[in-house]
C-alpha cells in the first residue's frame, strides 16, 4: 500500500513539473500590497490628526457650553 501512495507522489510530482505554465501577456496585479495599505493608514492617520488640530479648539468650545447649559438653571440655553 506504501509502494502505491509512493508511486502515485512521484508520478504526481514530475506531472507537476512537467506541465507547462500559464504565459500571460499582462503583469498580474491581485490587489494592493502591504505597503500600499501601510501608505494608506498612514494617510488616515494624518488626516485624522489635521481634524482633531483643526476643529479640537472649537469642539473643546461647544462641549464647554454644553456644560454650562446642564449645570445653568435659567432657561437661556434653550435658545
């Protein structure tokens, strides 16, 4: 039974071998590479960064008036 499975691997591996490859006219493109997503979290990352440098002081401004809305007992917030 070992002589046979033998057999059959040796047969299979010089098939293998053997065979021709498939010649293609084009470079194969199969996606985007590691550094190609590495550039694109990178870019992310900076724009993310911008909005937060950009709008921080600002959003910092309107969470401080929310704030001040809840803790004032007056009705001039619900302007």
């Amino acid at each position: 039974m070992f002589g046979l499975a033998l057999n059959l691997y040796r047969t299979y591996r010089t098939y293998r071998a053997l065979r021709p490859k498939p010649v293609s006219a084009e470079p194969r493109d199969e996606g985007a590479s590691l550094v190609e997503y590495g550039l694109l979290v990178a870019l992310i990352a900076v724009a993310i960064v911008g909005a937060i440098f950009g709008l921080g002081t600002q959003i910092g401004a309107l969470f401080d008036q929310a704030a001040e809305c809840i803790e004032a007992t007056d009705a001039a917030c619900n302007e």
